[in-house]
C-alpha cells in the first residue's frame, strides 16, 4: 500500500543552507561523497548510502584550512538532510593523518595577533562542532592516522570512532600557546576521571589507540600494517599486558633502544587500511537494519551529556582563545610554523 502521506519526489524540499560551493576536488579542501550502503555479503544496496566527509590536505596532515571547516560544516548538513544517507563517515585523505587540527601556517600568518579574525574563524569552527553533533545520521569518525590537537576534538564530536593501530592521539594547545578549549576540556572530564582529563589535557602526552580504546575513549582498533602480507599489531605500541615500576604498561608507546626497533620495523612494512574499511562498512551495515528514527532519539539523548558541557563553555572560549592570539598564541603558532 503507498504510503500517500509521505511527499513525492518532486515535491520533497531542499532544506540546506549551502554546500557544494565549499567542497573541492584539489587539497587544500574538503570532500564530500556518497558512497553506496554495503551488506554482509559485499554487495552495494540500491537507493542507500553513507556520506563521507573528507579532509584533504595531506602535506600539512590534513589541517583544516578556513575554507575547509565550512566545507565539514557543508557536509554534516547535506548529511544530516539528505533522505537516502544512513550514515556520515569523517575521514581524511593518506594514511598519515586524520587531522593535527587548525593550519599552523594560516593561523600564523593570519590570524596570530589579530584577536577579532580568530573570533570570528572561532564562530566557524564552534559551528563545525555543532553540526557534528547536530547531524541527524550516527557519525563516525575513521581515524587514518594521527588525530591531534583540533582533530582530536572534532573526532571526540563524533558518536564512534574506529581507528588504524598506527593513529596517535593528543593535545597540543599548552604546547604551542593555546588551550584544549575546542571540545577537549569540555567532553574529557565526563569520558575519563578528572585526573586522566587533566593529565590528557596539559601534558600533550601521545596516546596510542590501544590506550585510547583502554581509556573507553574509542569504539575499535584494528592493525592497519602489512609485512610480509601478513597483518601485525602496531610493534611501537606494548600490547601484552605487564607491569613495570608495579603499573600496567599495556597500551604505552616503547621507549629507547625498544622504539628504535619498532620504528626499524615499522619502515619495513606498508600500511594497508582495508581492515579499517571493513570495520566500518561492518558498522554502517548494522546501523543500516535498525529504525532510524530510533537510533537518532537514542544518540542525541546521549550527545545532550557532551552538548551540555560544550554549549556552557564554547562562548567563553571562543573569547578567550580570540584575546590569546595576541598573546602566547602569536608567539607559540609563529614558532611552530618558523621552525
């Protein structure tokens, strides 16, 4: 029986704001793509999709530009609208990174020492986090490598994030003149214990993904290198559980003479990021045969915890980190992108 309440095609209306003037093909930009649903048996299912929301700018480790931001914020909306999407992926381009956060270069070559500029990119990337966690789809965010800074706070925006064992994961504010204030101190101290969210947060200390899934902080990790066409674990990462100085070292990075070989190790082989694809068209499949209306009341009652947090504190940051680029900021971004 038709369904003749629901509206025809060609009287359905287009409620997006913008989009497709923000997207680009050539890096430094944003992508956007829909890319068809796939089953359990490996076979495209007709009329339903994931979007995927790509960062591209790989030589600067996919930081994102001013025009990149509007084109994340371009692409949660044309997702969240979008009828035939079941899902929205946020990734980026290479096997390097997924996003070291703001680009250094423009930041100081721009926006340092000019406080109203950097309140009003701020005003964009507040709303780039509020169309993540707006989006009416489940998001997730496929972490391809390093996720730092910025990018670490707009992948904790996400609903899951699956990660390749190779991806590190961390602050960087105290370190190059700024603060954590783009989601990190607001989402950590009700993800982790109030010590742990510190210590995150001021020690700029890398995480591994195995921490980071130890943490409860990621939903799932998976090798992402090859030697000898066979798939191994991150061999800079301790995976077997021991102590050392009476603490369990599971999850650590190796240090000294260890790190040297791992990383000897690590050239030897290629990364290969097909588990990591798998794993999250295994998810999106799932998602997929649940009612959608369901799952979009079940995750916003569950970002209501994040948004309370962020929605008190995004204004008073954004002035503060605004005032700061005349300050530590200017001296911090322009030594970063100097030397």
């Amino acid at each position: 029986m038709a369904l003749e309440w629901l509206p025809r095609d060609d009287e359905i209306k287009d409620h997006a704001l913008g989009g497709k003037e923000h997207w680009g093909s050539e890096p430094p930009c944003t992508q956007y793509e829909k890319r068809p649903i796939i089953d359990a048996d490996g076979k495209a299912v007709d009329d339903l999709y994931t979007a995927w929301i790509t960062l591209n700018n790989p030589a600067q480790y996919n930081s994102y530009t001013t025009e990149m931001v509007k084109g994340v914020i371009a692409g949660f909306q044309a997702a969240s609208l979008d009828r035939s999407v079941v899902a929205a992926v946020f990734t980026a381009a290479g096997d390097r990174s997924f996003c070291t956060g703001g680009n250094t270069k423009e930041y100081a070559e721009y926006y340092s020492n000019r406080p109203h500029e950097y309140g009003e990119y701020m005003d964009l990337f507040n709303g780039m986090v509020d169309t993540i966690l707006g989006c009416k789809k489940p998001t997730i965010c496929r972490v391809n490598g390093m996720r730092v800074a910025g990018g670490q706070e707009i992948g904790m925006a996400c609903d899951l994030t699956v990660a390749s064992d190779l991806a590190l994961f961390g602050q960087a504010g105290p370190r190059h003149g700024s603060a954590p204030d783009g989601g990190s101190t607001d989402f950590l101290p009700w993800m982790l214990s109030i010590e742990d969210a510190v210590w995150n947060c001021i020690s700029c200390e890398l995480w591994s993904a195995y921490k980071m899934k130890l943490k409860g902080l990621i939903t799932k990790v998976v090798p992402a290198l090859k030697i000898d066409g066979e798939f191994v674990r991150n061999p800079l990462v301790i995976t077997d559980e021991y102590l050392a100085d009476g603490e369990i070292v599971y999850g650590e990075l190796r240090t000294g003479e260890a790190a040297k070989q791992a990383k000897a190790l690590l050239k030897s082989g290629t990364t290969d990021l097909s588990r990591l694809d798998t794993e999250v068209a295994a998810i999106i499949w799932k998602l997929t045969n649940l009612f959608p209306g369901c799952v979009i009341k079940s995750l916003d009652g569950i970002r209501a915890k994040k948004k309370f947090f962020w929605d008190q504190a995004k204004l008073p940051n954004r002035h503060w980190l605004a005032a700061n680029m005349a300050g530590e900021a200017f001296l911090g971004f322009n030594a970063f992108n100097t030397k």
